[in-house]
C-alpha cells in the first residue's frame, strides 16, 4: 500500500492552514495575509512574527487595519453613511467580508437596505459586485427579495444599472430574479439578523441556539416560554429547531384550545406524553388547571388516569388545581364533584378560609380575562376599537367632498396619508348617508380595477387594458398616486404608454404624491418612451416637489428616482376580551322575546334557521305549547347532533360521510357555534377535495359569512399559500368585496391576516404529529403498553395516528380485548383502512393519476406511509411520478414536509433527483422547509450538490427485493456509504486506510474521485486488496516463505481480514508456529493489535489448546499479558474458561469462503458489495462446533442448507410486523458488525443493542 508522504512547509506542498500562514509570512505574501484579514480570520495572526521585512510591516500595521475594517462593517450595518466615507478608503477595507458570512460590504448595504451606502460603495473601484456569500448568494439575490416583498426597485435598479449579474445561482439553484418574484424563498429578517456587525454573544437563549440545546428550548416553550424564543435569531446550523419548537409551541396551544371547545378525543390524541400533559401556556396554566376552571370533568378524569402526577403539578403562581375549584366556581354541587374526583386521585385539601372575597373576585375577573384572549376559536383577533377618535379634519375633508362627481382625489390622498381607517370610521359614523356610502362603493370598485389594470400592466397584456381601460380608470391613482400611465412607464411597457397617451392624451401630465408625471420618471430610462410621450404633448417643464423638471432629469442618465412610497397608518389596537367577542359574535342573534314569539306561534322555518345558524343552544331549555313548536323541540337534539357530525366529517375531508349526511340542501348552510359553515371547515381544515365537492355541489353557499362577516374568502385570502384557493373560490362566485363587520374585504387580509387563520390550531397540530412520521417511543414494550391504553381509553386519534405512520400490523387481531364503543368500530374497519393506504401507494408507483385522486379524498391519507415511513409524495418524488407529485402539492401542501424513517423530507429527494432542480424548486415555491435535517444532519440543499448520495434507484425496489437487499447486504448501509463518499469528495486519505486497513476495503472498490490524490490510491486498492487477502490465504496454508516475501511493511502486518482478524490472529486460528514466531519478532507492534472485539492475540492464544506455548512466545515478545477486551476480561480469562473455540472461527472461514464463491457464480461480478454479517455469525451462534469434513457430499449439504436458511424472505404479517418494527434498530446493530466484523457477533450484538438502549434512555429522559 502506499503510504502518503509527510510534506514539509515548501512551495509545492503545505500540509495546513497555519503552515501556509507561515510560508506566507516567511516569503512576504501581503496579498494573502490581507485576503485573510479581509474575510475575518485576523485572529490566526495573532502573536504571529516574521524576518521578511514587508511582512513585518504588515504585522505592524495590522490592529489599526482590524479596527478600520471593524468601523466599516459596523457603519454599513447601521446605516451610518459619515462613518462608511471616512472608512472606504483605507487599504481594502471595501473588500471586507462578515466574519460569519461572507457577505460583502456591499452585500451588507443591500441587505440592510440602505441605498445611499449601496451608492457610494458601488463607485468604488474594488468593490466586487457579484461577490458570493457561503450561501453562493451575490448583492442582486438581496435585492431582489427587497424589490419582491417591499415593492421597492431602488437597490435593485442601481445594481443592474452597474452590470450586476442576472443569471447567478446559488446553493439552491435560484437566480435573482426567483426570489423578486416568489420573495418568500428567503427569510429577511432572518438574513438581516446573520448579518449583524459587530457580532455579538446574545443573552443564555441565544446562547442555547448556537449551542443547538434543544431539551432546554423544549423545556423552555412546556413552561410557556415560547414568546421569550420566537422571535430569535437562528443561525444556519440551528435552524431547524425553529420549526420543531413552533409545532411544539402550536401542539400545547392546541391542547387547551381542545378544553376550551370540549374536543374530547382531540385532547386525547395530542396528550400522548406526560409532558404535554403538563405544558403550560403563557398564563402559566397547565392542561388540568384549564379542565379545573372550566368544569371539564371528563377532561379532569382521563389526565388523572393516564398521567396521575398531574395531581401535584403547581402553575406559574405556584398553585396546583384544586385551588381553582373555589375560585372559579360557585355551584355547590359543581365543587363538590370536582373536590371528588381531585381528592380521590390524591390532591392535597385546600383551605380558602383565609382567602378574601376580594381576592377571590379579583382572580376571577383576570382568569375571565385570559380565558376572554382564547374564547373565540378564530385565535386573538386583533379589533379596532369603533369608539377611537375620529379625526375633525378627515372628516370635513370627506363631507365636503361632491359626491355626485367621480373624481377620488381626496380619498386617494387619505389613502396615502396612512389614514384610510378614518375613511371606514367616518362611514360608520354616518352609515345613513346614503351618498357617502354609494361614493365609497364607487371608489372601492375603481380601486380594485385599478389593481387588476396594474396586474396585467405588469403581465405585458395590451388586450385585457384596451378593453378595461376608460376615463375614470385612467385617472385613479393608487396609495402612492401612481396612475396606470406611470406604472407602464416604470414597467417599460412602450406599446401600452403608447396606448393610453394616444387615447388619453388629456390625462398624460397626471402627477403622483411626489408631483412628478409619468414623464418624470421616463426621462432617466434608456429607452423612446420619453420621446413617445412628449409627442403626445406631456410636459417636460413641469416641477417635482424637489424642484426638478423632466427635462432636467434626462440630462442626469445616472439619477435614480422613484415614486413615494406611502405612510404607513398609526397601530393603535387593543386585544379583545371574552365579553367583546361574544358581543362581536352574538350581535345577530335573535332576542330571547323573539324566540318565544316564534315558539307561540309555530314558526318552524324560523327556529329552524336559527338551529343552522349555529345557535340552537338559544333552543335548548325552551319548551312551547304549539304542537308544530313542541314537535321541533323534540327532534332538537338529534337535530344539533345530525350538524356536529357533518361538521365533523367535513373537517376529516370525508366525502362519502358528506355526501350521505347532506340530504338536503338547508343542511349544506348549516353553521356550528361561531357561525363557521362547512365551507369554511373545509378550508381552514384543509380538505380541498371536500372544498371542490361542496362548491361543485352548493354554489350557493361560496358567500356564507360567519359572525365576523367574513366569508371563505376572507380566510382564504389570509392564507399566504391560498392563491389557488381564492382562484377556486372565484370561480364559483367568491365575491371580493363583501365587507365583514370591521369594514374589510377579503384582500384586506392579504397583508392583515397574521392571525386570523387561527382556527385550524388543533388540526394543525394533529397533521404535524403525521408529518414528523415520529413515535416517540424508544422501545416497542412502551408502544405496547399505550395501544393498550389508546384501545381502551377509545383514543382513536392516536390509533388512526399509529396506522397512517405505517404500523397497522401492532392493531391486528386485538378486537376481542375491547370493551370502547369507538374503539371496537375502528378496530372492525382497520383491514379497510389498511388495503386503502397499500392501494395508495401501489397507484403511486405505478403512476396511476386517477386512482391516486381517487383513493387521497382526505389530507390524513396523504401523508399516509409505508412500511418504509414513505409517504404518497415521498414515492412519486422517488418514482419520479412529477404528475402525481404536482397533484399531491397543490392540493394537500402541508405533506411537503413530511418526514420519512431517515427524517428526509421530500425536498432532500428532490434534491436528488438529477432534473435541474424542477421539482426542488417547485416544492419550496409550494413551502417546502429547506432547513429541515436528514438523520445525517444535512439539510436539502446539500443533496443538490451531491446527489449520489441518495440512491434512488435502489429505493425503488419492491420490498421482497429490499429485504433480500438487506439480508445479503450488497450494498454499504446509506450512512456509512454517505460517509465514504464525503471521505471520498474531501480527500480524506487517512479514513480511507483505516476503512482498508479494518478490512471493509471492498466498500470503496469501483470509486473514483476528482481529486487526484484520492484517485490514486483508488487505482492502487484492489492491488492493495489482493496482497492482504494473499497474506492471510498463505498464513492458512502455512506457506511461510511466501509470508515473508509479500509481508513487507507493518501496514501490512495489521491489516485486518472481513472478520477483523490481523494476520497474527489468522496465524494462532490456524496454529502456524513457524509464522507467528516470525510476526512476533518481526512486526512487534501487531502484538497487541486487538480485533473487532478488542481481542488481542494474546487473548487468541490464551483460547489455543496447546499447552499454553503460544502465550509463551507473545509473551516472550512482549505482548501485554493484561490486555482487556470489550467484556473487560484479560487473556488469563480464556486460558480457564472455554468462551469461543478457534476451531469455530476457522469453520466460519471455510463457510464464507464458499458462500462467497458460489454467490459470484450465481450472480455475477457486483459492484459496491460488502459481505453480510450473517456470514460471519452462523459458526458463532453455535454452542458446539462442527467437524470440518472433507467429503464433497457433506460440504454440498451444508452449502445448501446455509444458502436455504439465509434467502428465507419474510412475507407474512407476522415477518412484515418484524420488518417494520425492529428491523431499523437491527439493521443498525448489524451494519456495526458489518463494519467492525467481531469474532462472536451474537455477543457484540447483544452488547450494542444494550449500549442503544441506554444512550435512548439518556435522550429520552432529558427530552419529551
């Protein structure tokens, strides 16, 4: 083999970083040692000293460079421009990098958003304005997603205008223009936060972020600190914690969202560790407390027998829950009941003698509060209050407005102002001014054609403008007094301008807020438009409010201008409490005098349109003596019950429930508590098959409001993923300019809706449990023990949770051990359930379009996974079905993060897929996570470099395939083939040997590498191979003199076979003397060269029946007669006790021997094999070892029956139940023996699966 050589520090090789630091300063390299400076790795010259001269210089000099180059960055960040000019020109500070992430100084400008700074630095002449960051990402990315999601083209146009480069790609394949156009692709804030100067440490929480804490962050959002985290900055390495903590964060919120609604069997499916069963919120109540507060019983008695240590567990204040019994309630039989069943489950009595009734109101009244933040299902909407001042100006502004002309300026100067809720208010105010209102309409209805105008300007569609386009539209500015005419002049759209100044020609000279005509801003582009429009007679002497002229502009080329932007409006809200929600909610419904007047007189269409408007609970304590009132009170309760069940199916996305539960048209109307229609189920849950189905089949319920006035589209529009939603919901009649009772249409919430999609919380939190494919359980005995308590607690949730997780198998055959009504139903349609998630995922692999539409009718079955944690999107990505993928996308988003067996999501086998990055791309566009880690602690993006390391084709092997896979293990596991191939890419040459030298060379056969280094000792292996094997194979055939001859370095001499054995433990096994004098004398440091298993050939001699001569000439040699093995026992141990026979493990030789030659006459030459560690344990697991016997008769059939025992292929359920529940952990333990070849695998098996379950303990118990 050859050895790599030690380099010395010279011209042609140097081995480090620090040797090339001091050859530079040994050979006078400034340019280097700045460069180093320069991207903020000054710290490595430090104490640094040199005998060049001009080095020295630089040494000199260098804290004053560090400190300059430290004002620099700071002053960029901050927006200091006095500070940048005084700091630019000394030496190359402009060529500075941040420390932490290479951004340039003028990659800092722009990412902080100051354009003056961007200005000045792109003047200089050694700024690099194409300068990558470590995420390859150049200024123009930056700027680009400034321009997208601020509509701000400044930075953006300055650098074009400089010639920065429009086609550079980052790491994930995007070019500037990706993210100007989806600007969601990045996150900002984030970006901004990275990009910081000076760094600084942050506070412990920051710390426990860069240190990647996670239990602690857990712990910190169970106790209900999430508010303290959420707005932190994550550095690139702990991103991914961001999305673990929120599901987290949003998974406790559910839990007492479930309390509040008396969502029993959500409750039930979320509280599936005692964790939860603990989290607190952010008043510091835990799950209990909340069940205690608001008489939850049933709540109360489940907590207290799942979790009995809840009993104990105080809130922020310190109080356990029996303290809430007498403070929140007065109803004796109320206390008495819940004092019952607390005392009972062993709480400790509370005295409230010495509690004041002051205080006790006191409590109550801010319990009420808090309770009042989360009463309304919607989450905390944030409301304006009506009463707020009105302002006197605004208002005579309005009044004295003709509201017979359709002129708009006044409102469009509001609009600009940032005061466009005084115009609603002002409304409000005068609701019977009939003219005001039909003016406002009027007003609205030109705005929102002014918007789609400006949309298909921007889309270059000349044919939607000549037919939309007419006076009244010509004319209407937008908030920053832009008119169409000025938005086709900033888009450089010539054949439009040239349109409306021909048609328009009246209109032309229109100025915006900056009093500038859409003249103005043609007069610095480099193009006829300006010449266009002075032909048309618009006027170039016309002042600006800074006092320049058109024509003044078009001789200043390099003067940048652009339209005001406008203010933003003061935030002046408050948080509703619970009486302002339910007076918000409530203000509709019928008086309780006019109920009773409906019941006296037999109304039953009105009572019942009060049942549908979701306010039959005003029904229930009511009786009548009208017969036909009488009659509808009775049915009431089956009544109510009929419309919860259908909401209930509408939000699992149950079609055929829908269909059969929907048996008249009323019903499709039907509302539940908070007014929320099925439709609205539908979306906020999701189900978008079940949104088609109903509009499809009840257009007229596309405009149902709830009791906030808003309508489907209202929520649709909140949602940032919800364009094809709204598109949908247009379609079939969504009307964009329904106001709901706070004065705002739907669009309103496309930039408002922060919170207003809230109400899908608990359904959220059940999918994100689906999406992480995770049990949360170490061992299979703890899995067992909860499907027990699920089937009798009759937690179908979690039932459905384990078999939509691939693990139906644990259910079978349990019916009979159930008592639980809904438990004994799941368990009767479990085999159907079963066959539909298996033909799922056949249609997927056979790309079967329809049946895959057909089969995912709900958002559950489409993250639905196989026995390899796959789901549906998961395996058309792998089965490269992109049209069966694309389907899954747009209509179930949410499984774009689902997570497989290996934590990779979709995106990570998108990332593999070799197609240009179409997929990938389409996926994040879709909200794919891109800082989701695989088990290999590797994000997505790093597969698109390095593809190979995924093997798809291998993934798309049936599962008789896949597990014959596995059994004969042709391939190295993908976690070490991912490491070799990182060894491989980085020149690793050390890992390398020792993988050749451990005897698992035959992993690395057929490699190759771009690095020529690497490529040669790859050339060299199987040479390298053969002499190794040949060394062993003479050792066994005692052919001494060829020992000798090929035996020449010690490299050699410690080279380990597939059983990890050395060439001296070969010898002992096969008792050749002549051979282990000669290693002994001649390669002394084999002596204590241990195996696998930390067995030395001391330990091997020790093992010899020879009398005790072998340990007589290791120990003469010096070999350590005290060595311990992995099971801690020194030599002496085997000498007095018969552990492992050598006779055995030369009969494991002689059967892998002819398993390996038979297997290539079988099957050919195979590349990338590594031998199975089943080939070494069959002589070990057998407590008496056979006698070799040299009839061929004899050797035939043990050949037989080891290749019989070994290709037995598990396809029954009790074999697929095996496969799918231990064979992960198994496989794991085997691929340690595959790479470590142990001498008695059983044992090191036993102690390795030993070893896991502990560490699992270790994590287990400082995690959830």
């Amino acid at each position: 083999m050859k050895t790599p050589l030690k380099r010395e520090i010279s011209v042609k090789g140097i081995t480090n970083e620090t040797n090339y630091i001091n050859y530079w300063l040994l050979s006078g390299e400034i340019n280097k040692l700045e460069n180093l400076v320069l991207r903020g790795e000054a710290h490595l010259l430090d104490g640094k000293e040199s005998s060049n001269i001009r080095s020295r210089e630089f040494l000199r000099t260098l804290p004053e460079y560090k400190r300059k180059i430290s004002k620099l960055l700071e002053a960029i960040c901050i927006g200091d421009l006095e500070a940048v000019q005084e700091h630019i020109g000394y030496k190359k500070c402009v060529q500075a990098r941040h420390p932490f992430t290479m951004c340039s100084t003028l990659a800092l400008a722009v990412i902080h958003n100051h354009p003056k700074i961007v200005m000045l630095l792109l003047t200089h002449p050694l700024i690099a304005i194409n300068a990558k960051d470590v995420e390859s990402r150049v200024p123009l990315h930056y700027a680009a997603a400034i321009y997208g999601m601020e509509n701000d083209s400044t930075i953006y146009d300055m650098l074009i205008d400089h010639m920065a480069n429009e086609s550079i790609l980052d790491a994930e394949g995007y070019a500037p223009d990706n993210y100007k156009k989806v600007p969601d692709l990045i996150d900002m804030k984030q970006i901004r936060g990275l990009n910081r100067y000076p760094i600084t440490n942050g506070d412990e929480i920051d710390r426990l972020i860069t240190d990647r804490n996670a239990p602690q962050l857990e712990e910190m959002v169970l106790n209900g600190e999430w508010h303290k985290i959420e707005n932190r900055i994550f550095p690139p390495g702990s991103r991914d914690l961001v999305r673990m903590l929120k599901e987290l964060f949003m998974r406790g919120e559910a839990i007492h969202q479930s309390i509040i609604d008396n969502d029993i069997q959500t409750f039930k499916q979320l509280v599936d560790s005692y964790q939860m069963a603990i989290f607190q919120n952010v008043e510091g109540q835990t799950p209990l407390h909340m069940a205690v507060i608001l008489n939850r019983e049933e709540f109360i008695q489940y907590l207290l027998m799942i979790y009995p240590k809840c009993i104990s567990v105080e809130n922020k204040d310190g109080r356990t829950a029996m303290h809430f019994v007498h403070i929140c309630h007065e109803k004796p039989d109320v206390i008495e009941s819940l004092e019952s069943i607390l005392l009972s489950s062993g709480a400790e009595p509370q005295d409230t003698a010495d509690i004041s009734p002051n205080s006790i109101k006191l409590e109550r009244k801010m319990i009420s509060q808090q309770l009042g933040r989360r009463s309304n299902s919607l989450g905390e909407e944030i409301i304006e209050d009506d009463k707020e001042t009105i302002s006197p100006e605004i208002e005579q502004r309005i009044l004295s407005i003709n509201f017979n002309k359709r002129q708009y300026r006044v409102l469009e100067n509001i609009n600009y102002e940032g005061k466009s809720d005084q115009i609603w208010k002002i409304v409000k105010k005068h609701i019977n001014n009939e003219n005001l209102i039909k003016y406002i309409h009027n007003y609205r209805l030109v705005q929102n054609r002014l918007n789609n105008a400006i949309k298909a300007i921007e889309d270059n569609d000349i044919r939607k403008i000549r037919s939309m386009v007419d006076e009244e539209l010509v004319q209407a500015r937008d908030n920053r007094g832009l008119t169409l005419l000025h938005h086709a002049v900033l888009n450089e759209k010539h054949e439009i301008v040239e349109f409306i100044a021909n048609n328009f020609s009246k209109f032309i000279n229109t100025v915006d807020q900056a009093g500038r005509s859409a003249v103005h801003y043609a007069a610095i582009q480099q193009n006829a438009i300006f010449d266009t429009l002075l032909e048309k007679g618009a006027a170039i002497d016309v002042r600006d409010k800074d006092g320049f002229t058109a024509n003044y502009y078009r001789g200043k080329g390099e003067r940048i201008i652009k339209p005001l932007s406008p203010k933003k409006p003061p935030i002046l809200h408050r948080k509703t409490t619970l009486d302002d929600v339910q007076h918000i909610i409530d203000n509709d419904a019928p008086s309780s005098l006019q109920i009773d007047e409906w019941l006296n007189k037999g109304n039953v269409t009105a009572l019942e349109q009060v049942v549908l408007d979701g306010r039959g609970h005003l029904l229930i304590e009511k009786s009548s003596i009208n017969t036909l009132s009488q009659e509808f009170l009775q049915g009431l309760s089956p009544y109510m019950a009929k419309i919860s069940t259908i909401h209930k199916a509408v939000e699992e996305g149950d079609i055929r429930r829908v269909k059969s539960l929907i048996d008249r048209p009323q019903l499709a109307t039907a509302r539940d508590r908070f007014g929320m229609s099925v439709l609205h189920k539908a979306l906020l849950h999701g189900q978008t098959n079940t949104v088609r189905y109903l509009l499809a089949k009840y257009p007229q319920i596309v405009n149902l409001t709830d009791y906030c006035g808003r309508t489907c589209l209202h929520y649709a529009a909140a949602d940032p993923n919800g364009d094809h939603m709204i598109k949908l919901l247009q379609k079939y009649g969504g009307d964009a300019f329904i106001e709901d009772k706070f004065g705002h249409t739907p669009f309103y919430y496309r930039t408002h809706g922060k919170k207003l999609n809230v109400r899908s919380l608990k359904d959220n939190a059940v999918i994100n449990q689906l999406i992480t494919g995770q049990l949360n359980r170490p061992l299979l005995q703890d899995l067992e023990e909860d499907i027990s308590d699920w089937i009798h607690t009759g937690n179908v949730g979690k039932l459905e949770e384990l078999v939509l997780n691939g693990y139906a198998e644990l259910l079978l055959g349990r019916t009979s051990q159930v008592s639980d009504a809904d438990s004994i139903t799941f368990l009767e349609v479990l085999p159907q359930y079963q066959a539909k998630i298996n033909s799922i995922h056949k249609a997927v692999e056979q790309g079967n379009l329809r049946a895959v539409k057909l089969l995912t009718d709900r958002k559950k079955l489409a993250l639905c996974r196989d026995c390899n944690g796959l789901t549906p999107l998961h395996k058309a990505i792998v089965f490269n079905r992109i049209d069966i993928a694309k389907y899954l996308l747009r209509n179930y988003p949410q499984t774009v993060n689902a997570m497989d067996q290996n934590k990779r999501t979709p995106l990570h086998y998108s990332a593999a897929m070799r197609d240009g990055g179409y997929i990938y791309k389409l996926m994040r566009k879709v909200g794919a996570d891109p800082n989701i880690f695989d088990c290999n602690g590797r994000p997505a993006k790093y597969y698109l470099r390095y593809p190979g390391e995924i093997d798809l084709d291998r993934m798309r092997m049936d599962t008789k395939e896949a597990l014959k896979q596995v059994l004969h293990n042709r391939v190295a596991p993908s976690y070490l083939e991912s490491n070799i191939q990182q060894w491989i890419r980085e020149s690793n040459i050390p890992k390398l040997e020792q993988l050749v030298l451990s005897g698992c060379g035959d992993l690395l056969v057929n490699k190759t590498s771009t690095n020529p280094e690497t490529q040669l000792f790859l050339e060299e292996l199987p040479q390298v191979l053969d002499t190794i094997e040949n060394i062993h194979k003479a050792i066994k055939e005692g052919d001494t003199d060829k020992v000798k001859t090929i035996m020449t370095t010690k490299k050699l001499a410690l080279a380990r076979d597939k059983n990890g054995c050395t060439s001296l433990h070969t010898a002992i096994i096969y008792e050749k003397t002549d051979i282990i004098r000669f290693i002994a004398s001649t390669f002394p440091s084999v002596l204590n060269a241990p195996d696998y298993n930390k067995r030395t050939p001391m330990h091997y001699a020790a093992a010899a029946k020879d009398g005790g001569h072998y340990l007589k000439i290791l120990t003469k040699a010096g070999a350590d007669p005290m060595a311990v093995d992995n099971e801690g026992r020194t030599p002496d141990y085997y000498r007095r006790n018969t552990v492992f026979d050598l006779k055995m493990l030369k009969e494991r030789d002689h059967e892998n021997d002819i398993f390996d030659e038979e297997l290539i006459i079988d099957s050919g030459p195979q590349v990338d094999e590594a031998p199975s560690p089943e080939y070494f344990s069959e002589g070990s697991s057998q407590p008496v070892s056979p006698k070799i016997d040299d009839d061929d008769d004899i050797d035939k059939q043990r050949y037989e029956k080891f290749i019989h025992e070994r290709m037995e292929i598990p396809t029954s359920d009790n074999g697929l139940y095996l496969a799918r529940t231990v064979a992960p952990i198994l496989t794991k333990a085997l691929a340690e023996v595959l790479l470590k070849r142990p001498a008695d695998p059983i044992s090191f098996i036993s102690e390795w699966l030993i070893k896991y379950n502990n560490e699992v303990d270790e994590m287990t118990s400082g995690s959830i």
